[in-house]
C-alpha cells in the first residue's frame, strides 16, 4: 500500500507555476531547518517523492539555487520569487514543498513543526541528532 495522498494542487504565489504533488506521509510530515538559509526563508517543507510533483504550468519558469555543497536544489518562481520546492540534502530522493503552496494550507495550520539541525546537517562528519526543537503556533486566545 502506498504512503503517498492523492495528488494535491498546488502553485507560487503569482500563479505562474502550477504544480500538482503527491506527499509523503501527508501533512505529518512537515518540518523547517536550522540551516542559514532555511533559517533567512522561513517555510514549512513536507515530503514529497522524485517523482511525486507534475508541473500543470510554468516548470520552465522556476530558477535554481545552490549554495554550500551544492546538493540541495532550491527552486524559485522567476516573477513573484516563491520557493516552491527543493531537492533535499539530507534525501536527494526526496523533495522539499513549501506547504504554503499547496492549496487550502498555510504554514499557521500547523500547531508544531519539528525543527531539524541543519547547522550540524546529518550529512556532515560527526553530526549529532537531527532534531533540534519544535516549532509552536498558538493562536491568539488560546495561549
């Protein structure tokens, strides 16, 4: 039995790139990363296979971004400068989708997010754990 949902439509913030994506373990698995650069963009990834996005429109309109060991692949929209996705390092198998992309979710949905350790990426020697903390919204008046 598969792990993925059933495609689910998604897109960046001016509509340009239009993507449907099949996720893995749905929502649960939302997560952020410590890492410099997750740290500046702020979104909440879930899991999504290889071969789990379908580009509707605009592929051609997504720019990449590297940086450090160049693994991870960190994809943009070229007009409104969404992230949409990345190839992940910790996973190269594995996509990284902004879940504010997907439509009918917003990164406040979630009442934890687990943090993973990108500053010690388990990629590199000698890291420890990969988690570093969660993530906590609480809306106003139920604090």
């Amino acid at each position: 039995m598969s792990d993925l949902t059933d495609p689910w439509p998604a897109a960046c913030h001016c509509g340009a790139v239009r993507f449907t994506v099949r996720l893995r373990g749905g929502l649960s698995s939302a997560r952020c990363c410590t890492c410099s650069y997750c740290r500046m963009r702020g979104a909440v990834a879930v899991s999504a296979p290889l071969d789990g996005i379908t580009f509707e429109a605009g592929e051609d309109n997504l720019t990449l971004y590297q940086f450090n060991t160049k693994t991870a692949k960190h994809y943009f929209c070229k007009t409104c400068g969404m992230y949409t996705h990345h190839q992940r390092r910790s996973n190269p198998n594995e996509y990284g989708v902004n879940a504010a992309c997907l439509d009918g979710v917003s990164p406040f949905d979630f009442a934890e997010v687990v943090v993973n350790d990108g500053v010690n990426h388990p990629s590199d020697p000698g890291a420890g754990s990969n988690r570093a903390g969660v993530l906590r919204f609480v809306p106003e008046g139920q604090a």
